[in-house]
C-alpha cells in the first residue's frame, strides 16, 4: 500500500488548523525553499514529473516555465479550486482538512514563478471548503507566512461548471461573464488582467511542498514512468465505500474499484466505468485493467481527467446515463462558440427522445456524426469533454439504446 | 512583413494582418460571422476555418496572424466539410422566417448556406424559443431567435461608443442578446448595429418592412449632416413606389473610407434624409404677389428672377448662400455676385442652438460644407446684410435655404427686415417660414437627387452621386443660377455640376487642378 501524503492528517482532529499542520511537518518545506534559486525550483518539480491534477494533465514544472523570462510586471498565481466536474470531489476534502498544505505549496510555487499575489478561485458551492481555507489564510497571515512578498485573495465562484476551465476561470476572477478566453495569447504570457498567469489544481500544488522536502527522484519513484506522485481518487457510484482514496497513479482501476472501494455494489456486477470525471469516455467492464495515470488512459482512448471514477453495476441504464451527462453539457455550455452552444442542446434532445422511446433510427448516427463534428472546432475543452460521453456510451452500448427506438 | 501563400498563392503583407484580411488582398473569401475588421477579435463563430499545411485540425482565420512561410488553404475538403458542419449549428436553431424577416436578401446565413452549407436539414426537435421584436432603442429592434450570437453589436458598444449597453445573457442554447437593466440602446451610433448584425437579429426600426432589399437601388454619397463629411451609400426604392407609400429614399448606409468614417456613421446622419420625400418639399417656382400665389415655369421664373434683380442697384442686392449647398452651387453664387457686381455675399447664419460634438465623428458644425464656402471666398457678414435689409440700405435678397427665422438672430428683427424687402428671393428644397415670405420661390433639388461636391472640415473635397430624379420641377441651384446668369447676358459655359466643377477648379487655388476623376470615391485633400 503507498504511503499517504496529502491525504495523511486527514483523519485526525483538527487536521485543518495551523496547529495541527506544524506538528506534522507543515511549512517545513519554505526554509528549504527560500534557499532554492526560482528556476532551481521549477527544475525539482519538472524532474518530479508532477502532472496537472485538475484535468488536462500537463506536466507542472514546464507550465511553470513559460512565464517570459526577464519579465518585470506582475505575475499571477491563479489557484483553481473550482472543482465541478461530475464524479470529482477531492480538492473539497484539501481544502476542508489540509487548507494549509495549499497555501504552503502556494508560497513556494510563487517563488518559483516570482508572484507576489495569487488568487484562489473557489467554487460557490463549496460553502465549508471556502470557510476552512479562509480560516487558514488568516491564520497564515497572523504566522507571518503570508503577507511577506506573498499576498492570497480568495474569491468565490457563482456556480458554472465553465469557471473551472482555466481561461473562463480568469474572465469570472476579472469580473466578466465567465468564458474561455482565445489562444493565443496563453495565460501564462497574458492570463489574469493583463498579466502572465499560472493556473494550478488545489491538489497540484498540495503536493509542491513535499516534493521540495523529499526531493523529486522520491515523488517521481511513486507513479508511472511519465507522472510522478500519488494522487486522490474520487470514486463514487455502485461500489460499496464511496469515497476519496489516495494511492500511487501506477494503480490499476480494477484495485481501485475492487482493493479500495470494496468492489461493485448494486447487482454486484459491473458495467461500465467512467474514469476521470464525467467528460472521460465510459470503460467497459472488460477494460479496467489500466493504469490510472495520464498515460494509462490514453492507451484506451479515455482519460484520466480529474480521476473522478463513477462506477456502473448492471443495472444502470446507458441511454438514462447519456440523458443526464448531455443535460449536464447543455446546461453547463458557456454559448461563446457555436458548436458547442448548439450541439450540446441538440444532442441532449436527441438523447432525451430516444430514451422516452420516441428515437428515430437515424438519431444515434445523428448523434455520432453531430459530436465528431463539433470536436476540436472551439475555442475550450469543454465540448471535447462533452463528445467522449456522446460517443463512448454509444458506441459501447449502441445495442441498448436501439432496443429502446420504436420499428417502424 | 511576412510573406506566406494562400491557396498557393504568395502575397507579403504587413505584420500583424490576419489570415482573413490576407486572404481578402487575393481576393478569396474566407466566410465570418463574428469577425469585423472594425471591432476585437472574438473567434465565437468558428466559422472561418482555414488549413495551416503543419496544423492538426482546422484553425481560425481571425486569431490566427499571417506568419513568415505560412502556407493556408482555404478550400481544402476538411474545411469545406467544417464550414458546413458550422452552418448546421449555426441554422438548427435558426426561425428560418426569411419571407418575413427584413434582413432577406442581405442576409449572411442565406448567402453562406448556399455557398458553403446545403447539406439535408436533420434537426427534428424543437427549437429554442427567445424574445421575437423587443425594441432596443428608437432605432434597433430584435429578434433574438434569429440572432447567431456573433457578439458584434455587444463589442460595437462596449469597444466603438463606449457605452456597454448590450450583453449576452443566459447560457449555452439559452444565450441571447440583450440591454443590461436600466439601459435603451440610445448611443448616437445605435443603427450601427444594424449594419454589422450579420442576419436578421438586429433590424432598422426606420427601414424594416418598407421595401425588399433586392428593389433597392445604390448610388454613392456624402452624408450633409455635419462637416465631418461621413462616406455613405444611398439606398433608393424607385421600382416599387407603392412598397414604401412613395418613400424614395429607404436608407443610408456607411461606406467604408479609412480616413473620414471608418465603418460607421451617427444616428443623426443615418436618419436625417425624411425631409427628401417630405410633404413640405418645394415641387415648382412660385411667384407670390400679396395673397396671391401663382405657379410658375422655369421659363417664366428665370426672367422674373432675371428681372427682379435688374431692377435694383449693385449694393443694394445681397446673396446670402448656405454651407449647405455644394461647392458648384457656392461657385455659381460668386459668379452671380460678380455678374451683379454685389460684394454683399455671406453664408454663415448662426445656429439656434449650438451642435453636439465627440470624439468619434460627430462635429459640432451641422453643414457640410462650411470650408468649401471660406475658400470659394463667400465669407461676408451674414448679420450685417439682415442689419442692412432691416435699415433699407439692401431692397434685394436672394436666400439660399436658410431658415433666418430660426436661428440664433432675435426672430422679430430678423422677421422686420425680411418684410422690408422689395424683393426677397428663396431657393431650397422644403418650404420654410421663409420661403412662405418671399416674392419668388424657387425649388432646389435635394442632394440625393443630383451631383455634386463637399469639403469637409480637414479640407477633403468629396463627391456625392445622384441616386433619385430631382422631385417635380426642382433643380441643382446650380443649374438655376446658371440659368439666371445666362438671362442676366453672362456668358455661362457650365451647365452640369462637374462644369461648374472644372470652373471653379481652374479659378481657386486650394482645388487647382482637381478633376471629379482625381477626387474619385476616397476624395481629394485641397491645397494648404
């Protein structure tokens, strides 16, 4: 079993508070990087092989560096804590019971891209997270962690799911209506108000400082060849313990499912499993024996997104599943690119018809085409996101929704 | 300045153009929608796609800047495939309602879906329903159905007038244009949105529903509402008088010109032609004689002109022309001054009110061609001629169209001296309070309805076109000076305003050697 990291207080009492943090170790890691050069640092968590833990999964240290060089204004450090993806619910345990292992990773990972103010972007929903982090945030301040060269703004989103996408995530801070921003410019060379802006996951950075106190050869030995590190799975649906479950990304989603959560719950057998949040393509049940890294779920044409695992037992429906994923997409498109805005809510009423028995025979080709389409053609991810359900769940299941369209 | 090809075409433009304008100086189309050379970029309608030879996927034109070796393909299959693809999303939500909509026959979804779409409608569904003929403002009307979200009118306001009033609302499907609460669409430049909604989501509350845009004719024009000289194009419905209850002129457009007005034009301009059909419009000479009123034929209205004016001494004749006539007309007026050997000539009659002006384009001198008037030479003291007819020193004036009743003069004193006059003379295009004292009336064509140039207030000699017949029996003024001339034994060469043109050209240093050719469609500066 591997060793806990971010998730090792989350047991005890009062994990949350300053207290608790410095017993165990917290804020050790800022002496030993206040000794580091910036670009020194950046190179440790490079050779970590951390990978962005929000989604996208890009290698953090190379992020980090595409801050211009020489650059004399103000540099960004945008946290997002916007956690809304579908099945996802681990940065609301860090936040909720580790908040100062963020802001420790915070202040390092500030002085690695010479920030002097970051901003966390919390979800709006997230009512108990965005309280305990506050709470630690002035703690940090009256510790004099903060407020030396490093100010936090913490900020509470409105509740859109589009909020999370980086660029959206900058417009919503800026205070406009929260769409993706075009590309170029990228935010790291002109992000949030002007600026050049590095946009990290909560859980991202809650793993900078250990990685500066046992060096990058210790974090990269824990995962895969290509991703270092542990990293917190979310895993809900029918398993028997739902729940968060940190393990090595090297983990095959079979032991996720089966060792940790305790195995299919429902009929006991399993169908299908989305593995990284809703915007991942569904698995079936023969192809869970992947590795839970970046990597791993590429291989299958999936991915591993924000490792929020929902799990299937038999007895749930696939064209029901798809009803509610494509409502979920058409609720949550921004509008801004016209693929997205109009397929989403296409496709949702395609999806709802078939499942209320009222499919057309030529619907789920219509489907197919409609969402291949569309891919690629906008400005974010966000309807790349969408087309992995439209077209996984029907092309894995295409016999369980034609069951369900009337013969003429 | 980078140099790429385009369709293995090679063309070097300047640094930061993109691949939409690059493609336009090859003149290949790369279809847009929310793309406006005028406004940001905002890459929202995802509909100029074009293929970079080291790129995965599709690009977007707009965003993307001509580089150095690029090589773009603008009619690849996958990016014909795109386009269509696009004009589907664009259309299932789409009303389709072109027989009602004002916006048929100049609409960008019609042209693109037969360009680039005709693919086999599959939408089934319902569609999303949205606010259908909200008013925006006095002059803007949506339909929020129609509207493809391209987010030009929004970017016009927030980034052009400065006035933020319109937003996109709601989310995905649901998103629709709309005023930010306790906002109108007022700004001065409001119609503007019209010109640049690619479809019919944004309509003329003037224009819609008064004539199919196919019957429209066009001629080129000058805008006369200010001196900033805005370049515009006149829209006339001549061949279905009975679509727009005989309404001629249906409306004005920009025409784009680097220098004067960009894209654009104001409010005040764009709506400024009703009096051209109007009622009120001077349809033939008048000879009024106490009470009684008798229509006349030029050819019995030039000798009583002729007559009139031969009957006083020199000084006591006064021509007080208008900045709003043209340059030809202003030139006729000083040739007439010379033939009756009168330096009491003036043109500048001040305003009631003071004029609005900004930054942009409005100007607070509502004439447009107040500098032509100063070079031609006709700046005499307008008040010192109303002074003079009032003391009795002047029996004869000749009005050019300005309304003297209503300006910043005190009315009563400027009633006095007009009633003092033997013979008050009045050429315009509508009938004023003036016009209703004068002895002889004389109609004026409308600048519609003839040729002709203005200079605007930086010096540019502009032409204007005639797009209508002068209504009844109205004339260019230059026309019906020359015509006086002649009958007063002048030898007068000139009878079309390029004549007059050529004359005036030949005699005035600021336009030597301006030809009507040399001013062509972006004008002339003239001398310093």
């Amino acid at each position: 079993m591997t060793e806990k990291i971010l998730t090792r207080n989350f047991g005890r009492a009062d994990s949350h508070t300053l207290a608790v943090y410095r017993e165990t170790g917290g804020y050790k890691a800022l002496d030993k990087a206040a000794a580091m050069q910036p670009a020194a640092i950046v190179e440790e968590v490079k050779k970590s092989n951390l990978r962005g833990l929000g989604g996208a999964g890009f290698p953090t240290g190379m992020k980090w560096s595409f801050i211009p060089r020489g650059h004399t204004g103000p540099v960004y450090l945008v946290v997002n804590a916007d956690e809304g993806e579908p099945g996802t619910f681990k940065d609301r345990y860090l936040l909720e019971r580790d908040p100062h292992a963020l802001i420790e990773g915070m202040i390092i990972t500030a002085r690695a891209i010479r920030s002097a103010l970051g901003f966390v972007y919390i979800r709006g929903e997230y009512v108990e997270p965005w309280r305990r982090f506050s709470t630690a945030v002035r703690e940090a301040y009256e510790a004099g962690y903060l407020g030396r060269g490093f100010d936090i703004v913490v900020h509470r989103g409105a509740g859109a799911y589009i909020c999370g996408e980086e660029t959206g995530l900058i417009s919503s801070l800026e205070g406009l209506k929260g769409w993706p921003k075009l590309k170029p410019p990228f935010p790291a060379i002109k992000g949030a108000f002007g600026a050049p802006t590095i946009v990290n996951n909560v859980e991202t950075l809650a793993h900078v400082p250990h990685i500066v106190n046992r060096g990058a050869e210790w974090f990269a030995s824990l995962g895969t060849k290509t991703q270092g590190g542990t990293r917190i799975y979310s895993v809900s649906g029918r398993v028997k313990r739902p729940g968060i479950y940190e393990t090595s990304v090297g983990i095959t989603l079979r032991q996720l499912i089966y060792d940790e959560a305790g195995g299919v719950a429902g009929n006991g057998r399993l169908k299908a499993v989305v593995p990284g949040g809703s915007s991942a393509a569904l698995l079936s049940a023969d192809e869970i024996d992947v590795t839970m890294d970046v990597d791993g779920l590429k291989n299958v044409d999936s991915m591993i997104g924000s490792a929020g695992v929902i799990v299937f037992d038999e007895t749930v429906s696939i064209p029901d599943a798809l009803v509610v994923v494509a409502r979920f997409y058409a609720h949550e498109s921004c509008g801004q690119c016209t693929p997205c805005r109009e397929s989403t809510g296409w496709i949702y009423k395609m999806a709802r018809r078939i499942a209320e028995g009222h499919g057309r025979k030529e619907d789920l080709d219509t489907i197919l085409d409609v969402a291949k389409r569309g891919a690629g053609t906008t400005i974010c991810a966000f309807y790349d996101g969408a087309v992995g359900p439209y077209i996984s769940y029907i092309e894995k299941f295409r016999g369980e929704f034609e069951a369900l369209i009337p013969r003429a | 300045m980078p140099r790429l090809t385009i369709d293995g075409k090679p063309i070097e433009v300047p640094a930061g153009t993109n691949i939409i304008e690059a493609a336009r100086l090859l003149g290949i189309e790369v279809p847009h929608y929310c793309y406006h050379p005028g406004l940001s970029i905002a890459g929202q309608c995802r509909l100029c796609m074009v293929d970079l030879d080291n790129a995965p996927r599709p690009t977007i034109a707009c965003n993307t800047q001509a580089a150095d070796g690029m090589v773009v393909m603008t009619d690849t299959e996958r990016v014909r495939e795109t386009r269509r693809s696009i004009m589907e999303f664009h259309l299932i939500n789409h009303p389709l309602d072109c027989p009602v909509c004002d916006q048929a026959g100049e609409c960008w979804l019609q042209i693109y879906y037969m360009k680039h779409g005709l693919y086999d409608p599959r939408m089934v569904d319902d569609k999303v329903h949205k606010p259908k003929a909200v008013p925006l403002g006095p002059h803007v009307m949506l339909d929020a159905e129609r509207c493809i979200l391209c987010s030009r009118c929004v970017r016009f306001c927030d980034e052009i007038t400065g006035t933020g009033e319109l937003g996109i609302f709601h989310r995905g499907d649901h998103s629709e244009i709309g005023l930010f609460p306790g906002a109108d669409l007022t700004n001065k430049y409001s119609g503007n949105v019209v010109d640049i909604c690619p479809v019919g989501a944004l309509t003329d509350r003037d224009f819609r529903f008064q004539v199919r845009v196919w019957y429209l004719d066009t001629a080129r024009s000058i805008c006369q509402g200010c001196a900033r000289g805005c370049n515009i194009e006149v829209h006339t419905s001549r061949r279905r008088p009975h679509h727009a209850q005989g309404r001629r002129v249906a409306r004005l457009k920009p025409r784009y010109h680097a220098e004067v007005n960009r894209w654009w034009i104001c409010d005040e301009g764009r709506y400024g032609f009703a009096f051209v059909d109007d009622a009120s419009r001077l349809t033939f000479p008048v000879r009024r004689e106490g009470q009684a009123v008798h229509e006349l034929l030029w050819d019995e209205a030039i000798p009583a002109v002729a007559d009139a004016l031969r009957r006083h001494q020199p000084d006591e004749i006064a021509l007080l022309a208008s900045p709003k006539m043209a340059n030809e007309d202003l030139w006729a007026v000083r040739a007439l001054a010379e033939r009756l050997g009168t330096a009491r000539v003036a043109f500048r009659v001040p305003p009631a009110a003071g004029g609005d002006q900004d930054d942009l384009l409005i100007r607070a001198d509502k004439n447009p061609n107040t500098r032509g008037a100063e070079l031609l030479g006709l700046d005499g003291d307008a008040a010192a001629i109303m002074a003079d007819l009032r003391a009795g020193a002047i029996k004869c004036l000749w009005i050019f169209g300005h309304d003297v009743l209503h300006a910043a003069w005190p009315p009563a004193e400027a009633f006095e001296a007009l009633t003092r006059a033997q013979t008050l003379i009045f050429s315009g295009t509508n009938a004023s309070s003036v016009s209703a004292l004068a002895h002889l009336v004389l109609p004026a064509a409308a600048w519609v309805e003839r040729e002709g140039t203005v200079t605007n207030f930086e010096g540019r000699v502009q032409r204007f076109r005639r797009a209508l017949d002068p209504l009844g029996a109205a004339l260019p003024e230059h026309e019906l000076i020359g015509r006086v001339l002649a009958t007063l034994g002048a030898p007068v060469s000139a009878t079309r305003a390029e004549h007059w043109f050529r004359a005036l050209a030949a005699a005035v240093p600021a336009f030597a050697g301006m030809t009507y050719a040399s001013i062509g469609d972006t004008g002339q500066m003239v001398s310093p």
